[in-house]
C-alpha cells in the first residue's frame, strides 16, 4: 500500500499528529509525523515525589489509582497512575539510603511495582510474587547502594504488565552519588536536567486511549507522548541541557537523534555513566532501556527530537509491523532568546570497573524464541536457574527468532562483553540492565550477583517488549548461599 493510501484511511490528523497504524487490517504500513506534529502543548514534568528523611529512612508514599486525563483533542482517556491520573511522581534517592517505599493499591485489580534497574533485596523486587491487591498496602524497604543512574518503576503482574503500564503506571526513580554530584553537568530538575518518559499510545475520534491488535510484538501505538502529553514542547532555558530519555513503551523501539542533524552526547546508559562522553547521531532505546544524553542549543533555536527508522534485523513486513520502520517527532525543544551558561561536558565521566572474566564461576545459555525462554513458557512455582552470592556469571544470550526481542535482568547491572564475537560498540560499553538482541546475534553478558540472598523468592529475567513476557518468555532465579538449594517458592503456572 502506498503512503498515501495508507494516510487516507485514517481520520485528519489531531493535535498531537496521530495517523492510523492499520491494526484493522492485520499488517502495518509505516508511520511519518515528521513536520506534521501540532508542537503546542508544555511538557509537562513528573513532579519529585515528597521524601519523608525522619528516623533514618527515606520514605515514599504511592497511590495506585484510576483517573482520567485529557492528552489528545476529542475528550478524556480513562488512565492509571500513581499519586495522580497518568503516570507517577520522579522519586529520587542517594546512593547509602535506606529507602521504604509504602505502595497503596486503589485499583479494583491487583497490581505490582518493580523497581527496574534497582540492585535490592529479592522480596522488594516487586515483581509477579509481590501482587499488591486491592485495597491493599506493600512497604518494600532497602539501602541504595549502586552508581547514580536514571532507573524507574512500573507494574510487573504476570500476563497483565503489558496491559497495566499501557494504562500509565509507571516513573523515573534516580539515584544520585558524589562522585555524579561532583561533576560539571546540568543537575536542575525540571530546568537543565529533564525526565523524558517516551510512550505509544492509539486514541479514538473521542480521545479515549484503546487497546489495538497485537501482531507479533504486542501492542504498537500512533500517538507519541513525552510524560503523558501529547504534541510536547520544552521551553529551553541553559545553553545545555540533560536528557534523561527512558523507552516505556511496551512494545516500540525508538532511534533517537535530532531533527537537524546534529549529534547528542551521551553520558549514561542504564546503569549510570560511561567512561566518557559519546557523540552520537542516533541512540536506539528499546522498551525498558535509558540512556542520557547532553544537547547543545544556541538562544532562539528550535529543534526536533525524533526517532528515525531503525535496522532491527527484521523482514520489512515485520519491521513495519513493530513501528520500526516509522519517522517520527518526540519533543520540540524551543530555546529561549537568551540562556544560561552551561560549562563544557567533563571529557571523563567515571571509572567505569570492567569485570573479570577470569573469575567467572558459571557460564549459562538463554535462546529467546516462541514465547519461550530455553523453550520453557514461565512458570512462577519453577526456579530456572540458581545463582551463588558473591559469584560472577556470563550469560550467552540470542534470539532465536525472527521477531524483535530485548533481554533485562532484575537486581543486576550487567557488562557486554562481546556482540557475536566482536567488542560491543561504545554506547553499550557501560552498565546495562536490558539490552536488545537481533534475531541470530550472540551476546555474552558478565554480571556479579552481590549481597542479596532468599531462596524462597526469585528474580525474573525476560524480554521487556511486555506482551512477550506477558506470553511466558520469562524466567526466575534464586541467589542463594554458597552450598544453598532452592526452598519450595509455591506460586503454581504463570498462566
């Protein structure tokens, strides 16, 4: 179908530039906003969630609830989120807190929170063992000790996460340290240093987001909102300006780069920062990834950040089908008429420790196909793998599929030790949670599990485009004492 014909299903475009994906039709043409996005709406930004610091401890309250916001023209969408209607407040941590986090859940199903990205105690994990019901209340508590690093949160209940973060749970959670603090780098939230949650949603002719067909991937939107708000611009007030871009999109992947061309610099990946700066043109982000990137504008400019197409090593029927073949505008950064110094980015960022393959205790193998993981659909009453604390693994990781697929880790920070052979490309040279895997491409990934044991209560490890995981492509393992075994984690079939 030619673009012009595929365009002329769909309705005029709206505010936000929304054009019809052809769910209905069982295959998808590509999209192409660019240009054509109404840039007329202020981001908005997640406020900082308030700290209660007596007694020790940090704590943070959090209400899950059902609301109702206004995003695209035509009237308001049923949404969820946490302490309002769409989305959650940033929470924000430094590195040696101890932080509780007390969760109510004023859904009318039951829902989790998973602190994605966070190295933390198994039972605070908040993943498909730690089901919050309604009415119910779960204070999850742990001492932060990891680089600072954009992490974030959202719902982990098996067979329903895709469902529960396409509704709008979810946050940043960033973690700070002295040695970031030390740096000359925009730090002023909400001014130099901005959250930008990237999501896909479909609304219908009376604004009320929907759920659309899945296809292979699950669920791919045609509307892009930054923290919630549809056709985004920010108002540029520092000569730099901090990034934090976060993929919380079930199932899109995004090729970030600037509208006119010029590079980003990127400074951190999941984990925290790299070594030094990047210069770089794109920046993939596929669902569950962040990285943070430093943009340089002049007084008066204006610029687009927009994904381009990507190459994920996919057919162009299923490259168009997971919106990888898609152009389009994010977020309208508009500088002022006169800006505030920024100094240069430091030329060294942080000492990034490379982990020695020498000690690795364990060598696993992953193949990630038909909703399977090692052809095993998740089962929450089964232990897949059993990890001794204090030890260092590498796991070889591949998808054995034609399809797109990612892999996260919980509790974990891992270290890309090579990409079919060959030394990872630089923007993957630091601290990663999720990392994304081109169909036939073999990853190997070294990673040291730390401090925290339970043989009782598993970790998960998945793909994190959600309704593959949702589908049974997951598994869980246990961290235990050197010479532990696994006890009996109950929870019966995931389905």
């Amino acid at each position: 179908m030619s673009r012009r014909g595929f365009l002329a299903l769909g309705a005029a475009v709206t505010a936000a530039a929304t054009l019809p994906g052809c769910s209905a039709l069982g295959s998808r043409g590509a999209i192409d906003t660019v240009g054509r996005v109404d840039f007329r709406n202020r981001l908005r930004i997640p406020p900082l969630a308030e700290a209660d610091r007596r007694g020790g401890t940090t704590e943070f309250a959090l209400a899950a609830q059902a609301g109702r916001s206004a995003i695209v023209a035509g009237g308001e969408a049923d949404t969820w989120g946490l302490n309002g209607a769409l989305l959650g407040p940033t929470l924000r941590a430094r590195r040696g807190e101890t932080v509780r986090i007390t969760l109510t859940n004023h859904l009318d199903e039951a829902t989790t929170l998973h602190w994605h990205g966070m190295h933390l105690p198994a039972a605070a994990d908040g993943g498909p063992h730690q089901m919050v019901e309604p009415g119910a209340t779960w204070s999850p508590s742990w001492r932060v000790d990891q680089p600072a690093a954009t992490l974030w949160y959202h719902p982990h209940p098996h067979g329903q996460t895709e469902r529960h973060v396409y509704r709008g749970l979810g946050g940043l959670f960033i973690v700070d340290d002295d040695h970031e603090a030390a740096l000359d780098l925009p730090r002023t939230y909400g001014v130099d240093d901005i959250p930008v949650i990237v999501q896909d949603k479909t609304f219908d002719s009376t604004g009320q987001l929907i759920e659309t067909a899945r296809h292979d991937n699950g669920m791919v939107g045609d509307t892009i909102l930054v923290n919630g708000t549809a056709g985004p611009v920010f108002e540029v007030g520092a000569r730099r300006t901090r990034l934090r871009l976060l993929n919380a999109s079930t199932a899109r992947s995004y090729n970030f780069g600037l509208g006119d061309g010029r590079p980003v610099t990127m400074i951190a990946s999941d984990g925290g920062l790299l070594s030094e700066p990047l210069s770089l043109q794109r920046v993939l982000l596929t669902p569950g990834e962040r990285a943070e990137v430093v943009v340089e504008l002049e007084p008066g400019q204006e610029v687009t950040l927009r994904s381009y197409p990507q190459d994920l090593g996919l057919t162009d029927a299923r490259a168009r089908n997971s919106g990888a073949a898609d152009e389009l505008d994010v977020l309208l950064l508009r500088a002022a008429a006169r800006l505030a110094p920024s100094p240069e980015v430091p030329a060294r960022l942080a000492v990034v420790d490379r982990l020695d393959e020498s000690a690795v205790a364990v060598t696993r193998t992953f193949e990630l196909r038909n909703n399977r993981i090692n052809d095993e659909e998740m089962d929450l009453g089964r232990v897949d793998d059993v990890v001794t604390v204090d030890t260092t693994e590498v796991w070889e990781v591949w998808n054995g599929h034609r399809q797109p697929h990612n892999f996260h880790v919980h509790d974990v920070q891992f270290q890309v030790l090579s990409v079919d052979g060959r030394p990872p490309p630089p923007e993957l040279s630091g601290w990663k949670d999720t990392v994304y895997l081109p169909p036939e491409v073999r990853f190997r990934l070294i990673m040291r599990f730390t401090e925290h044991t339970d043989p009782a209560m598993p970790y998960m490890y998945h793909c994190h485009l959600l309704w593959h995981e949702d589908q049974g492509m997951m598994g869980q393992f246990v961290v235990v004492e050197p010479g532990g075994r696994p006890a009996d984690i109950g929870g019966g079939h995931g389905h």
